[in-house]
C-alpha cells in the first residue's frame, strides 16, 4: 500500500515525496521509477533522521507488528507541525499518539485499487485539525481515488475487513472461476477476460442503479436456467456462511492486533 500512496501522488507536481525504505534495491527502483526523495543511508533509522524532519505529513505505511520497532526512532524526531498518516491495520489512534508522544493521528484504510486510482478509503481523525491540513490529507488520499471520512474509530477496523481485505477475497472469487474454466474447458485467455469484465460491468451495473444486490441478482436469476442452477449449489455448499465468517474473522484479526 505504500508503494501505492506512491504512485498516486507521483501523478501530481504538488507532492514531493521523500521515502525512508530498508531494502537498498526497493529504494532504488523507487527513486528512479517515480522520482522520490531518498536517503543515501543504509539504515532504516538514519533515513527516518535525515527524511522524516523534511515532511509536512508522515505516512507509516508498515505492518502493524513493525510498529513497535519504528515507534522509538521515530517518536524523537516528530515534531507538533507535523501531520502523521497511518495504515496500519487495527493499530488505534491511542495505541499511535502514546506510542510516538503526539496528541493526534489519521487512520486510513485504503485499498489496493489505490496504486491505479480506483481505490477507496475510509479515514478517521482522533482530533480535530486545522483546516490546512485537512485539505492536504484530502489531496493525498484522492491520489488513490475516493474516500470517506468516518467519525467512530471502530467503523476503520469494520472497514479493514470488506474495503481494505475486499480485494483478496474478490481476487479469490475469481481465481476459483480460473479453475472452473479450466475444468469445463476454456481458454485461459477468453477465461480471463470473461472473468474480469464480468466483475467490471457488475459492479459498474450496481454503482449505476438504484437496485439493491439482491433484486440484481433476481434479475439474472431466470426460474429453471443456468445462474439459479450454480447459485442453488453454491448455497447448498454454503458459500454465502463462508463470506459471513470470512469477514467476521478479517474484523476480529483487525482488533487482535492493537493488541498484539
């Protein structure tokens, strides 16, 4: 997701972005590929010194388990004009600002759709900010495509297990409809592109529409055919429980790790 929030804003002569990356051949292809600032330090905490002071925002675009490895170094060097961004995963606001000794922090979700600006984000803020900041915050996140700010920090953690996990599970959907492709026989080519725009145009169809999913999906649904044969079997395998506790599982994860 980093590298994401990258590519977003690389596409805006407004941002300059100076990134602090371990690995010496990531930061390299960073530097040459989207013209980021970097430091000529091998380590992580000489780079958060020499970089981090340079920023109006700081993104902790890390694991949430790496947080408590950075929250030391990077806690000497923020300073009260600077506005800090994190995507961490389940990490609270109150678990940010008494780790790193700062009175606020933004929590955002964003997704991987984010890196071709197709994302969408929900982001929460502990306390309220000038309005300057506000709108660079805003600048930033748009660079990954829409967004949404949220006024109870819980909804960012029930966010994480559709938007934020959504992706995998949807990527899983269509993995599973390869295989089935291949077991009846079709191109993986033509499977591909069947696969793909049939997700495109649906979701497209329901952002169109004022029908709610599952009159969309009676539409399609003809007594007898084809789609009321597969999604009677995918009911009696219990395919819609799956995503229920799939779901429940990513939004107790998120919660763990505040934690952890």
């Amino acid at each position: 997701m980093g590298k994401a929030f990258i590519e977003g804003l690389s596409h805006s002569d407004d941002n300059q972005i100076h990134v602090v990356e371990p690995i010496s051949s990531v930061k390299t292809i960073l530097k040459d590929d989207y013209g980021v600032v970097v430091s000529s330090h091998d380590d992580p905490e000489k780079q958060m010194n020499e970089i981090v002071p340079l920023c109006d925002y700081v993104l902790i675009c890390v694991k949430p388990q790496t947080f408590d490895q950075l929250k030391g170094a990077l806690k000497k060097i923020l300073s009260k004009n600077q506005i800090l961004i994190s995507i961490m995963a389940g990490i609270s606001t109150d678990n940010i600002c008494n780790g790193l000794g700062i009175k606020n922090a933004i929590r955002v979700m964003p997704n991987t759709p984010g890196q071709i600006g197709k994302g969408i984000s929900v982001w929460y803020k502990k306390n309220k900010i000038d309005n300057k900041f506000d709108g660079g915050i805003k600048n930033i996140l748009a660079a990954l495509g829409e967004f949404e700010e949220v006024y109870d920090e819980e909804i960012i953690d029930k966010a994480t297990a559709i938007s934020g996990s959504g992706p995998g599970y949807i990527f899983y959907f269509m993995e599973s409809m390869l295989k089935s492709c291949k077991e009846i026989g079709i191109d993986e080519n033509l499977s591909k592109k069947l696969i793909i725009k049939t997700f495109l145009g649906s979701a497209e169809l329901a952002k169109l529409t004022e029908k709610d999913f599952d009159e969309l999906k009676k539409e399609v649904t003809s007594p007898n055919g084809t789609t009321e044969a597969g999604l009677k079997t995918m009911t009696e395998n219990n395919l819609d429980n799956a995503i229920i506790l799939g779901v429940k599982s990513a939004y107790k994860r998120a919660r763990e790790l505040d934690n952890d």
